[in-house]
C-alpha cells in the first residue's frame, strides 16, 4: 500500500460519532464527503458542525479549515470513491458493516484505507467480504470525537502493517493520540478498561456498599481527576515516590492481587438495572443535562489546551 496526501475524507454515517469526525476533519483544514441514509442529514450535520466549530475554532484551525468545505453525497460508493481516506460511522450491527465495507471497498481507490469507528467489533469481521480486506481497519474514536484525543488503531487478520501506519499517520497529523492495539478483542482495549471499572461499579452497588453518586464521586473527585492527565501505570509510579513504581510493586503488589481475587461480576438482573437508573436520576435530580454536557465540554476543551502547553507529562 503507497502512501499518498490525505487531502478529501469520506464520512460515512453522520450520526453523533460521524458528525463529530465530519467537523473534527473538517477544522484539520481537510475536504470531507459525508453520507447517511437519514434524507435530512445534510441540515443534521451542518447544525452539529456549527455548534463543534466554536470549540474548534478556540482551540485552532488549521491553515484552510473551513465548514465551506463540506459537501454530501448521494450514497456510499459516491463518498468513497475520489476519497483519501474513508472513516465508516454506522450502527454497531455486524452484518450491515460488513454488506456496508463490501461496498465502500468496492468504490474506493485500492490504496485508500478504510477505517470504521466501531466500538467493539472485531476488523477481521468487517473485512471479511472486501476484495482489499488489507486496506480495513477499525479507527475507533472516544466521545466526543472532535475534543477527546484518542484513537484505537486495530487491524485484522487480513490488514497490511503499511495500512496501519498509514492511519497512525493520519490520525496523528489531524490533533489526535492514536494507539496501535496489537490484538483484536472484543471493546479492543480501552473499552475493555472501562469495562473492568463498569464491572466493579456495579457489583457494589448491586451489594449495597454504596450508591450510585458515591461511586461517580469516588471516581471523578478522586483518580479520575488523576486518570485525566496521566495514565494508571504512570499515576501508580508517581505514588512510589523516588522509588516509583517498582517500590509500589513491591509492596503493594501482593496486596492488589488479594483484592483481585475478591472481585467478581455481578449478577445482570431487572432489579440492578433499575437500581442503577433511579440512582442516576436521583443524582441527577434538579440537573438541566444539556447544560451539564456544555460545561462537561467546556471543561475538557480548557483542559486539553493546558495540557498542550505542559512540558513534563507524557505525549
């Protein structure tokens, strides 16, 4: 697979996650291409793109960023083809990205990469009817995709490592932290991550050790504010002092494999579900929620400018 100018991005599906890509591309100064099958997309997506321009716009634009630059096709293989570089935003339903690859592989220049914004699925499924399974890849971007910097770059069975450097690349040139997952599994990693804490949330609060509220704030007034700057391997380092983490290891390794071993998944029940959500809308009673994602989105804007001006964590 030849490299070649990423110049005009093909968004297939502008739903929330689509949308947000079609402004983030947009704002890196690139042409972008859109489709979905909603017949009142193209004013959907001009509306979203309006309201994730002004946060662009703050944190910057690229040279020739404009939203003038969007144009709309009228079906998937017309986005495809003429395209640099085609990110695929569709519902999570396994045979409808793989009926919808067939046809994007089909209309897309043999050394475009193909990416899809699947959250869980596995590539080497998705690939599995194209002719150049060695271009698809999943691309799966964390919400909101035009502010949260990260991409999870997960190739098949069948996809060329030139098409995975390809999408570092790109990714990386646009303004965002992709990471190389090196093994297909299910939720790839990160998901996986949340999967784990998700797990334990749960089982305690389907225990009764705590609420709701106190588990969101056991998280976001605790390592969550941590976790925002750095990771947990090097968050647990830094809580071993001058030893780092090799002292934490030491004496706080046995100790987390006990608590390991206490750990089990909760029973998936009608009775947790609704404990879940009346403790939810109990902590957020009294909360407009269109204002709590504007500040949500406020704050994580302010904070990705901070930490794009810090010298000492890592990049």
């Amino acid at each position: 697979m030849s490299e070649r100018d990423i110049r005009t991005v093909a968004v297939i599906g502008t739903g929330v996650i689509g949308a947000s890509w079609a402004a983030k591309f947009l704002s890196a100064g690139l042409d972008v291409v859109a489709w979905d099958p909603d017949p009142d997309m193209a004013t959907k997506l001009e509306a979203a793109i309006d309201v994730h321009w002004e946060v662009l716009e703050r944190i910057g634009l690229a040279p020739g960023a404009s939203r003038a630059r969007l144009s709309i096709a009228a079906d998937p293989a017309e986005c495809a083809s003429g395209a640099d570089f085609v990110q695929e935003s569709g519902p999570e339903v396994e045979q409808l990205k793989v009926e919808l690859f067939a046809r994007l592989d089909a209309a897309a220049d043999a050394d475009v990469v193909i990416a899809s914004s699947s959250s869980g699925l596995l590539p080497s499924v998705i690939q599995r009817e194209c002719a150049h399974p060695e271009r698809v890849l999943v691309g799966h971007p964390f919400h909101p995709a035009h502010l949260v910097p990260l991409v999870e770059v997960v190739p098949g069975q069948l996809t060329a490592p030139a098409a995975v450097d390809v999408a570092m690349g790109f990714y990386t040139a646009i303004g965002k932290r992709p990471i190389h997952v090196r093994t297909e599994l299910p939720g790839h990693v990160t998901n996986r991550l949340q999967a784990a804490l998700w797990r334990e949330a749960y089982w305690l609060v389907s225990t009764g050790a705590a609420s709701v509220a106190d588990i969101d704030t056991a998280i976001s007034a605790g390592p969550g504010l941590r976790w925002a700057l750095l990771g947990p391997f090097a968050t647990q380092h830094l809580s071993g002092g001058d030893a780092g983490i090799a002292h934490v290891l030491e004496h706080l390794g046995p100790p987390m494999v006990a608590w390991w071993q206490t750990f089990e998944t909760p029973a998936w029940t009608e009775e947790l579900r609704a404990r879940v959500i009346a403790g939810v809308d109990a902590e957020l009673v009294g909360i407009d929620q269109r204002a709590m994602v504007a500040e949500r989105d406020e704050l994580l804007e302010q904070l990705l400018i901070a930490k794009s001006a810090s010298d000492h964590l890592p990049r």
